[in-house]
C-alpha cells in the first residue's frame, strides 16, 4: 500500500485529506472531516456506456443497477437500501459516457458495517437469475419516463449525427428491447460484462468521516483490497467525434415544448490536459460576458436573441463539443445568418484584443477567492465529486484542480480559438416551426440535417468587426482579496435589530465559517401581490420584467461572487442578496435603484411576456408526476394558482396593467428581513433605517399577508384528476396533519422515515410499478404532510391507489415486528438528518430564514422535534395509521392522471371529486397562517 498527504488545499478548509493506492491498484482518497455530521463513500468506475456492447446498448447501466440488487454476503435484495435507510442516510448511483459513480451517506457509528456491504457491489455481486427481469422492467420504466424529455431528445438526435464509429453514437439508456432475451442469457452476458470491465485499477474510492485518517485508511484496506484487479487498460478507438461528413451542417430539431433555440458547436480535441491554465474557461469567461458591448447585448439591443451561455456541450476521452447557446426570439429564428456572424466578429474580437494578462487574472482572481473561502458541502457531495476528479486531475490537485488557473498562455489560447471557425462548426436549431424529414431512434424526435450553404460560409468570414461589440471594461466589482472580520456574535441565534410599524430586520454575525460572504433575505408582503390567478401572474410578469432589466447593470457584480435573486411567493416577493460582503451594499443599492425606475418598454414587456407564456404552457409537457406536485399546492394553498390558469390571465395583460399592479403592490407593504454572515449589528441596524427610509417614499406601512391552506378535515378521501397527454399514469396521495404542533411534526417525519425505503422496495422493485416511486414528508404552509407517489408505465390510477392502501394496511404489521433495537436505530437514522449540522454559511442561512417565515422565533423547532421523535413509540406509529390512514374513507387528497396506455383499464372514480378548483377553494374551511 502506498500513502501520500501531498494534497494542496484551501486555507478556509479544515479537513485533514491522505491519498493511498491499495496492494490492488484500487486509488483512494480518505478524508478526516471532524465537523461532519455524516459519513460518505463514493465509488467511481472508469467504465460507462461508451463500454457497452453493440448489440447490447444500455448494458452498463443494467449493471449498476443489478448491483444494488445483492450480493454473495448479504444477498437480500432490499437488504442494503433498508440499511442505509434506517441508519439515517440515502444512496445513489449514475452511469455517464465513460464513468458510473455509487455513494452513500449514513451515520458515522455504523461507517464500517455500511462500507461491508458497498464493497460487496465490487467483490461478489449476486445477480439474481429472478431479478434480471424485474430490473430490465425498471430499465424500461427510466426510459419511459423521459420518452417526452426534450433534452433526452435532442441528445439522441446528437448521437445520430455524430461519427458513428464513436462510441459517443450508442443508446445510452436501454430499454426491455435492447437489453430483451431469455433471463439466463441476458444473466450470463452481465456477468460477463461485470468481470471484464469492473477492476480495481479502473476505480476511484473517496471516503469521508468524522474519523481520524488512520482508521479510515483501515476501513479502506479492510473492505476494498479484496476487490479484484485485471490491470485492465482503458482502449477506446481513436475515431474523431466530427469527421468532415458531420461538420459543416446545419441540424434542424422539432421540440415537444415551444422553445426556440440555436447552438453554435465547435469540434475540439480532448480538454483534460487544459485544467491548469483552463483557456477554455478564459475564453467562455469573455464570450458569455453579458454587460454593455458584450455579444449578447448586442444581440438584445437588436431584438435576436435573449439568452446566452458560451462554454457547454459535451466532452470525454478524445473530444469537446464547445458550444454557444442561444436563446431566440421569432426575429432571431429568421435571422441566424445575421446572429452566426456576429459571433465570428466577437471570436476575431478576443483573438485581437482579448488576450491580456489582466483580463485572465480577473477570471483567476474569482477562482482564487472562491478556492481560499471555499464554503464546506455535504460528505455524500464532496466524496462523489472528489472520487470523480480522482480520474481527472494530478493527486495534489484532486480538491485544486477545479479552481486552477496558472497563467494565459496565449500560444495556447490561439490553439483554441483558430478551432473557432466556420469550417469547424455545426449549427443545431430547435424550434416547432423548422422543417424534419426523418425521425431518431427510441425518442422519435423529428429532425433534419441541411449543408451549410456555402453563401453563408462565405459571409461568416470575418472582414469587419461592427463597433458596437466591445470587450469589458474593467470589473469594479473584483477584489483581490477579502478577510472575513474576528468579532464574534453575542447572540446564539438571529434577534431583531430594527423593528417599526411595518417592517422587521432579523440579524447575527456568523463566527463559526470564517468567510468574508453574507446572506441577506428581504421579503415584501402585501396584499395585491397574490389574491386572485391575475394578480398572481401580474407578480410574476413583474418579477420576470425586474430581473430582465437588471441583467446588464448587475452582470459585473454577479461574475465578481455577488449574487441575488428575486422570486414571487405566496405573500409577495422575495430579494435574496449572497456573496462577498464588501460589495453587498452597493449591489443592493443599484438593484434598489434600478428596481425603482421599472422603464419597461414595449418590446421587451412583449418578449418576456411571451417567454413567460411559453414556460407555463410547456409544462403541460413535463413528466405527469411533476405537473401533480404543482398541481398539489395550487389545489391546497388558497394563493397558489395552476399554471394554465394564470397563463390564460396573462394572455390579454398590457404593459399599462403591469405599471398599474407595480404601483398597487407597493401601495401597502411589509417588510421581513434576515441579514446574516459578516455583517456587523451596527451595519444591519443602519440598513435598516436606509431601508425603513426607501419603504416611506413608495408605501404605507401594512400587515403581513395571510396564507391559508384548505383543511381537509372531515373532507374524507377527495379525488383531483387531472388530464395530462402521456402514455404514463401518476398518482399523489397526501394525507395533512390538523395541527401544526412539533409533536405531529415528529409524527408525519418519522412516520415517511419509517416507511420510505420498504415503500420503495415493495412498489418499485418488487411489484415493479413504476421508476419514479416514493414517499416524502411535505410540510405546507406549517402543516406536516405525508405524501406517496408513483408515476407508473404499465399501471393505471385505480390500482395504484390500491397497491398504496395496501401497503398502508400492511405495514403495521412492518412496524410490529421491528425489533426495539431496529426502532431506536430508525429513530436516531432520523433525528441525525434532522439535526444534521449546517454544511455551509448558505445552508446555515437558509435554515435560519425558513425558521423566519415558519415563525420559529425561538430558532428551536429542530430541537423540540427532536424531543417528541424521542418520546414516540410503536405503538403510537400504529394507533395513528389505524385512526387516520387505513380507511378508504380517510381525510386525505389523492390527484392522479390517466396515462395513454391505460385508457382501458378500470377508471379511479368517486362521488368525491373536485371538479371545480375555484369553487372547491372557496367553499372549503381553511387554516390561516
């Protein structure tokens, strides 16, 4: 075994990190994490579905699944996801083109007996000849799943028209027929699979543990060196992605969604060896720029474009597909002759004046400060991504590498950027309106691949650049440097420091992440923002409309680590401001300003407008599960609206009516704040008067707006069907606690904690129901909720509502036989998550802020949760479900859709249907908050 400590690292990082190569080539990073309220492991395997067989196209992805499925060992198939499960913890996996990534996290104390069973996945996997078919029925329900995802689709549309010698070509996913064939068969080419690509020296094993690094190098060796290693090498062909038949095309795509939007893609070599100057990044950081002169204000300014993003597309072994995307507007689609060569221009522009010094060292500077202050994340995160880089990056800069920026070489530069030619690039266009002639395999997308007309190359030359594209000007924004203030707080949790007849500021100064950063939360109340499906939208129209105007003024603040964002809910609206806190004032200052002066003008009111039509009405187009749980708040909260309704209010909206809910809004406000992080008492308190101050010149002062959720007490089982265009069915079931005590919440979350991972195994993997299965504790407006879910490709409503009762009125006998050693175990699994300790400043925020909004004024509803999970007992879990849950009779709501497939199967009625949501909502009793 060889060790090494040769890792650099921030200096805002605590953790201790060793790097080793076990006797069988396995490469491993341990990390000592003190803090940590968890433990993670994460498995990285260079072997992806670039690995798979021709004639057997999904073949890696089977087998990370099948993995999980048991091994020699412990050969229960529930028996792992039941484990981490119970030990308060979650597990996942992913296949990619040439890497398939497993993690977990769980409680500390039980670290060895979990990594026991993790490393079995690598050493003896069982592959049940019985499950082979069940989990080829998963397989298919994943696919299924996505068969109307637009960006599933395009990407196939972009393996299609690849080199179809590139293993970049093959179906990534499977489905029963790519992956069909007799059991036994199919059995026996995963085996053989699994033993000739699965080997230590193609794995990457991250651990992360409140433990000293000593005994995590013992877990390491003890469970992981039995893993067997073929010394395999990894040989993919050396084939170019783009060979001259793909390039020089012009690819037209049909969405499902409207959507209009043009990629400009340019073919690279392999980018990995860039990472420590990142010229890619240099470049990006120009072409992406969004202030005055940049490209994409330009492209505004003439009414083509309304996004960019420069820098995207996919990449692997021996290529990069750099691409810049763009958003379009209907002028846009009809002039992309005119966008294309723009860009060239602003290309030529970077090659003659872009490459300077101070220029590279802006970008530097920001990953310089990011690295030094570096905000702590999750285990689970930081094992599955540092176990990623393991296969990308040099050992000392496993936790550097990403932040790395050496020095411009502009030799290396120009490289680059003479790839960014017309010669080399492609065009793709997505929009309803082009024209298709043939159709992709398994999505069926309709597509179209055109020449690109030499006239056009011929123009895309670059003779001229046109003045109005400028590089950036010097970023005022940028410090070199920043150190976060040694006071330390007198106050354990957030007290208000400025308070008056309509508004409220909450402060405390951070003393325990040691970062120069601050969050600051302001939340504006008032009674117009939200009480009918037209003010609603006009809110959101109004929100849309701000932040589109501040894209060109804020964009310096946000590149140099100041950000914000404005969101709509249901009371008003909220600003939230993060970042460095040097600058904080003065963006909050500028978005106050700017927010004040609403000079919308016609055009653009017109543009996001129709952008915001378009994104409510496409999500008529998502997944069936996820337009019920929009449709869940909107039939539940009395201020939450469904999209189409308020898409069918905006239709007719002038920009006039937009200035006159502007003025109304602010007519009577209340004002919550939060300001935490580096900020001082006497700063809070003096921001607080500046902004007491600005409230006076625009509004009276005013109470907080109500929220009311629907009581479904007495209501007993309501039904909500939905009409949804998709070959799957879905169903929510949701059952709402009367009160909102820390009691019933302990209750509703231990009861989701008890019941998740059995609810998964049973109606996922066993009866095989669907891909998308769960359950979740989902609080609304204070209220604790239990939710079940299922999104189903071979089941329609009526039985899924069966096969949840009749998990329902099963699992008490679950719960009785839990052992008490089982149930403490399950019990603490929970109260760990719940008191899991705030990774970060961010998250530390964000609890602080929901604790505002929940008014939990004492901060403590964690700790009093926690007090009632300790006290609950079987017994209680059981006396509830028999009371409240196993009746078909129960208060609770159920929506539900009926999929394509299963318009023949026996509907899901009753006499207690809500066909009338207006009415429905307004005749119902309902609890205010």
């Amino acid at each position: 075994m060889q060790a090494s400590q040769s890792i650099y690292k921030s200096p805002n990082d605590h953790r201790q990190y060793r790097y080793l190569v076990l006797d069988n080539a396995l490469r491993v990073l341990l990390v000592e994490d003190l803090d940590a309220s968890q433990a993670a492991a994460s498995m990285a395997v260079a072997v992806g579905h670039f690995d798979d067989p021709v004639d057997r196209p999904g073949m890696a992805h089977f087998l990370e699944h099948m993995l999980f499925l048991g091994t020699e060992k412990f050969p229960d198939s529930g028996e792992y996801h039941a484990f981490i499960n119970q030990h308060g913890g979650s597990n996942n996996a992913w296949t990619g083109t040439e890497h398939t990534n497993f993690f977990f996290t769980i409680n500390a104390d039980v670290f060895a007996d979990s990594l026991d069973r993790f490393s079995q996945f690598f050493i003896a996997p069982k592959f049940d000849l019985d499950l082979v078919d069940r989990e080829r029925q998963a397989i298919e329900s994943e696919f299924s799943l996505k068969l109307k995802d637009d960006i599933r689709r395009t990407y196939q549309v972009l393996k299609e028209t690849v080199n179809q010698q590139h293993p970049f070509s093959k179906f990534s996913v499977g489905n029963l027929v790519t992956l069909g064939g007799e059991q036994a068969q199919v059995r026996s080419e995963l085996l053989a699979f699994y033993q000739s690509h699965y080997s230590a020296n193609l794995m990457t094993l991250c651990l992360v543990a409140p433990m000293p690094l000593d005994e995590l190098q013992s877990l390491a060796a003890q469970y992981f060196s039995a893993v067997s290693n073929l010394n395999l090498v990894k040989q993919y062909p050396d084939v170019p992605l783009f060979s001259e038949n793909e390039l020089l095309k012009q690819i037209n795509i049909v969405p499902l969604k409207e959507q209009k939007r043009l990629s400009i893609s340019f073919n690279f070599p392999g980018i990995d060896h860039y990472y420590k100057r990142k010229p890619l990044t240099y470049i990006s950081h120009i072409l992406g720029n969004e202030s005055k002169g940049s490209l994409l204000s330009y492209l505004k300014e003439q009414g083509l474009v309304n996004n960019l993003s420069a820098g995207g597309g996919v990449n692997g072994y021996n290529f990069k597909d750099y691409s810049i995307g763009l958003q379009l507007t209907d002028k846009g689609v009809a002039n992309i002759d005119d966008i294309v060569c723009s860009c060239f221009e602003y290309i030529e522009l970077i090659k003659n004046q872009g490459l300077e010094d101070w220029r590279y060292l802006e970008r530097a500077n920001l990953l310089k400060m990011a690295f030094r202050y570096q905000e702590q994340v999750k285990s689970l995160d930081l094992a599955s991504h540092l176990s990623i880089n393991m296969h990308h990056y040099e050992v000392e800069d496993l936790v550097f590498g990403d932040y790395r920026m050496d020095g411009l070489d502009i030799g290396e530069t120009l490289e680059l950027l003479h790839l960014m030619t017309p010669q080399n690039m492609r065009l793709q266009l997505i929009a309803q309106s082009v024209k298709a002639d043939r159709k992709a395999n398994w999505y069926h997308t309709p597509y179209q691949v055109l020449p690109i007309k030499p006239e056009s190359l011929a123009r895309w030359q670059v003779t001229h650049i046109r003045p109005e594209l400028q590089l950036p000007a010097a970023n005022p924004f940028i410090v070199a440097d920043s150190i976060a203030r040694p006071d330390k707080s007198e106050v354990a949790v957030p007290v208000i420091v400025a308070e008056s007849t309509g508004y409220r500021i909450w402060h405390k100064k951070d003393d325990e992440f040691n970062v120069p950063k601050g969050h600051m939360y302001l939340s504006l109340d008032s009674e117009q923002a939200s009480k009918t499906p037209k003010h609603a939208a006009l809110t959101r129209l109004y929100v849309e409309m701000l932040l589109d105007y501040l894209t060109e003024p804020t964009y310096q603040a946000e590149v140099a680590g100041l950000s914000y964002n404005i969101y709509p809910h249901q009371g008003g609206i909220t600003l939230h401001l993060s970042g460095f806190t040097g600058n904080q004032e003065t963006l909050l200052a500028l978005l106050i300003q700017k927010a004040r002066e609403r000079n919308f003008t016609e055009e653009r009111f017109a543009l996001i407008k129709s952008q915001l039509l378009r994104s409510w009405q496409n999500l008529a187009q998502a997944k069936p599960i996820s337009q019920l749980f929009t449709s869940l708040t909107a039939t539940l909260q009395k201020r939450s609206y469904e999209p189409a309704r308020m898409a069918q209010m905006l239709e007719n909206i002038t920009l006039n009516d937009l200035h006159n809910h502007v003025r109304a809004f602010y007519e009577k406000i209340y004002l919550e704040g939060l300001i935490y992080g580096d900020w001082l008492v006497s700063e809070a308190q003096a921001l607080g008067k500046r902004l007491e101050h600005i409230l006076s010149l625009v509004s009276s002062p005013s109470a907080e707006s109500t929220r009311e959720l629907i009581n479904l007490t007495g209501q007993g089982t309501l039904l909500r069907e939905l009409a949804i265009d998709h070959q799957d069915s879905a169903i929510i079931v949701y059952y709402q606690s009367a009160s909102a005590t820390p009691e019933k919440m302990a209750l509703f979350s231990l009861l989701n904690h008890t019941m998740s991972s059995t609810f998964f195994h049973e109606l996922r993997t066993e009866k095989q129901l669907g891909y998308m299965v769960g359950t979740g504790y989902l609080p609304l407006n204070r209220h604790p909720g239990l939710i079940f879910y299922i999104q189903s490709p071979t089941t329609g409503p009526l039985h899924l509502l069966e096969a949840i009762d009749e998990f329902i009125a099963d699992f008490n006998y679950a719960v009785m036989q839990i052992t008490n050693e089982e149930w403490e175990s399950t019990k603490q699994g929970l109260i760990n998550q719940v008191m899991e300790h705030d990774a970060n400043l961010k998250t530390r925020g964000q609890r602080y802020w929901v604790s505002v909004g929940n008014r939990d004024y004492q901060f403590n509803q964690r700790e009093l949760v926690v007090a009632e999970i300790n006290k609950l007992t079987r017994p209680d879990l059981i006396k509830f479900m028999m009371r409240k849950m196993r009746t078909k009779h129960s208060d609770r709501l159920v929506l539900f859709s009926t999929g394509s497939a299963h318009a023949a199967q026996s509907e899901l009625e009753s006499g207690n249907m809500i066909t009338d949501l207006k009415l429905f909502k307004q005749n119902t009793e309902k609890f205010n908050f």
